[in-house]
C-alpha cells in the first residue's frame, strides 16, 4: 500500500477517535459525579491517547493529521440507551481498525493498530458492562433546560477551549520547535481541564454542555502559530474577565478568575516563545 493511501486510513481512524472522545465526554459531564461517570472519562482520556499516536505518526509520514470529528451516535432516552451506543461505537471503531490491519503492510502501523484495537476490544466490553450497569443503578441524566445568559456564557467557554485544544495539538505536531511543542501540548492538556471544569459547572446550575469549536488556526510556521495563540488567549481572557465582573455567583466570579488568570499565563508563554523564535 501507497503512502498517501496509508495516511487516508489513519486519518480516517483519527477522525473516528476524536468522534468517540466527544461522545463519551458528553455522557459522563451529563451524568454527573459518580464512579460510572469517571470511568467513562478515563476511557476517553485512552482515545485522547490514541488520536496522538495516530497523528504524530501521520506527521512522520510527512502529511497533516485531520482536525475534522468522525461520526456520533448521540441518540437515547436513558443513561442505558447511551452506553448501548457507545457499545455500537466502539463496535465499528473494531471493525474499522481490524480492516486497516489487513490492509497496511507496513509492520510498525501495523503494530500501533493492533495496539489501538486491543484497547478498543476493552472499552467494548467496559460499555457493555456500563449498559447493565446503568439500568440497575437506574442512572440519570442531570442536565436541566436552563438556558440564560450565564450558561450561554459558559458554553461560550467550551466552545473556545475545545476550538483551542485542537488548536495546541495541531501545532504540537506541525511545529519542529521542541520546546514549543511541549509547551503546546502542556497548554492543550490545561485547556482540557478548563472544558471539563466548565461543563460540569454547566450541569451542577442544571443547564446543557454544548462541546463544539469554532475555527481552528492551522498556521504552519511556528511564528505563525504563537501569533494566533497569542491573539486567541488575550481576546479569550479579557471575555472571562468581562464574565467574572457582570455575575453576582461567588463561585461562578471564581472559576471565571481562574480561567482568565490561566489564560493570561498561556499568553506570556506563547509570547517567550514568539519572541525566541523570532530570535533563533
């Protein structure tokens, strides 16, 4: 098999990993806190694991990992109709990846996709598990129907940390700076606590979590990219700053300052950064 046919493939397996991430992410914030809740989040953090794996070896191979999200099955009354899709899921994501194993000749993809595939057999079983699970623990979903200003605000807030996650990983790969690239990755990693802590904030004031992105900077050239990122993190700080002083929550002005003051420091990393790069 071609080059260009093999990264076809991966990208498509990549895809298919960023879908599943989101799925199983949206289940647990809906759910609440819990053991089951958990699990599905540490589940999620392996198919984080997984997306990068495939996207540094798409890079070795010389080509653009995808920043495009596979396919969800976001359907379901119950907690238990939700784990019985993450089953399907996890079904064509097997099916998939033992497809690819055949059709790729080269013996180190060939042995990171047997990896992969083995972690997927296990999710398979941990959901099918989580289906029993849920409907004896009768397990519920605790999002409520506000709507307001102030989780339109948070919501907001994801839709900017998730469009920046893609953005940091993006650039972690693109970039052949070294330490730029472990800054990108350490800042991606903090703003994938942010998105979690601002879900969760969402569900415990009983609104809905929305996880979409905007546009995502895909600059090629290391200067580029810490300019975006610079722009991005200064415009997203002043808005949490903005958020913090119009609401009275004393518990909502907190994690808004904490938000806004991560963001400052993003910003001053990515300007050393910049400012050695231009340097160099």
């Amino acid at each position: 098999m071609d080059k260009d046919k093999i990264i076809a493939l991966l990208n498509q397996d990549l895809e298919g990993e960023h879908g599943a991430i989101i799925q199983y992410l949206t289940h647990a914030y809906a759910m609440g806190e819990g053991e089951m809740a958990c699990e599905i989040e540490a589940l999620a953090r392996e198919e984080m694991r997984h997306l990068d794996w495939l996207a540094e070896t798409i890079v070795d191979l010389g080509s653009v990992p995808s920043l495009k999200r596979g396919s969800m099955r976001m359907g379901g009354q119950t907690v238990a109709d939700w784990m019985g899709n993450d089953v399907l899921l996890e079904e064509g994501a097997i099916n998939q990846y033992k497809e690819h194993i055949k059709l790729v000749d080269d013996p180190k993809i060939k042995r990171l996709l047997q990896r992969i595939l083995s972690d997927e057999e296990s999710h398979h079983g941990d959901f099918k598990h989580f289906v029993d699970k849920a409907q004896r623990e009768k397990a519920k979903d605790v999002r409520g129907s506000r709507t307001d200003k102030v989780v339109q605000t948070l919501n907001w807030g994801i839709e900017h940390e998730y469009t920046v996650i893609l953005q940091y990983m993006f650039q972690s790969y693109m970039t052949p700076n070294k330490e730029a690239k472990k800054e990108m990755e350490d800042q991606a990693i903090n703003e994938m606590q942010h998105l979690g802590w601002l879900a969760e904030k969402i569900v415990d004031i009983s609104g809905n979590p929305r996880i979409e992105h905007t546009e995502v900077d895909q600059s090629t050239g290391t200067a580029d990219m810490l300019r975006a990122d610079i722009k991005i993190e200064q415009e997203v700080a002043a808005a949490y700053d903005r958020a913090a002083k119009e609401t009275e929550d004393p518990g909502l002005k907190e994690l808004l300052l904490r938000l806004r003051d991560h963001e400052i420091y993003h910003t001053e990393v990515f300007s050393d950064l910049l400012k050695e790069e231009q340097q160099g």
